[in-house]
C-alpha cells in the first residue's frame, strides 16, 4: 500500500511521539501487530515496559492505530470523495 514516508509523519506528529510510536510497535510480536484486539492488560504491560513508556500511552497508540484502520478501510471501499466532503466543513482551510 501507499505507506507515508518517516519524515512526513515526523512533521505531522512531532519526533518525540513518533519515536515513541515506533519503540511501541517494535516491542509488539507479529500477532499483535496484526491484530491490537489481542493486547491485553498484561500484553500491554509487557509491551510498555519494551517501549520504555507508561501503559496508558500504549494504550493511546492502539486507540489511534484502531481509527487509522476504520479510515483506512473507508478509504479503500471508496469512501474518499464522501469523506473529504464531509470533513471540508470541518476542517480549516478545505472547501473552499
């Protein structure tokens, strides 16, 4: 798929998070990676604990991960023009 390069997501969210986000995933197995219902308290635990931060932001990440997936598949069913016109009123600077 069209991946995002480092850097553009970078800009976006800022190095620290980022970083953080990649120390996250990187202490997740393959399973988990594939399927973020199987993290569970003492998953996440572990996987705080790799990443070096708190399990809340573990948590976080998942939540944000979950959207990313839902727009992600709305995109891919075609829902790209419903979307943007939807957020065009929403956002600053679009619908114009």
């Amino acid at each position: 798929g069209g991946k995002l390069p480092m850097d553009q997501i970078k800009s976006r969210m800022g190095d620290k998070s980022v970083g953080r986000m990649i120390a996250i995933i990187n202490s997740m197995t393959k399973k988990e990676r594939r399927h973020p219902d199987l993290l569970n308290g003492s998953r996440r635990a572990r996987v705080a604990k790799g990443a070096g931060v708190q399990p809340s932001e573990v948590n976080t990440l998942i939540k944000q991960f979950e959207q990313m997936q839902k727009m992600m598949k709305m995109f891919s069913k075609g829902g790209m023009g419903k979307m943007m016109r939807g957020m065009a009123g929403k956002l600053p600077g679009m619908g114009r």
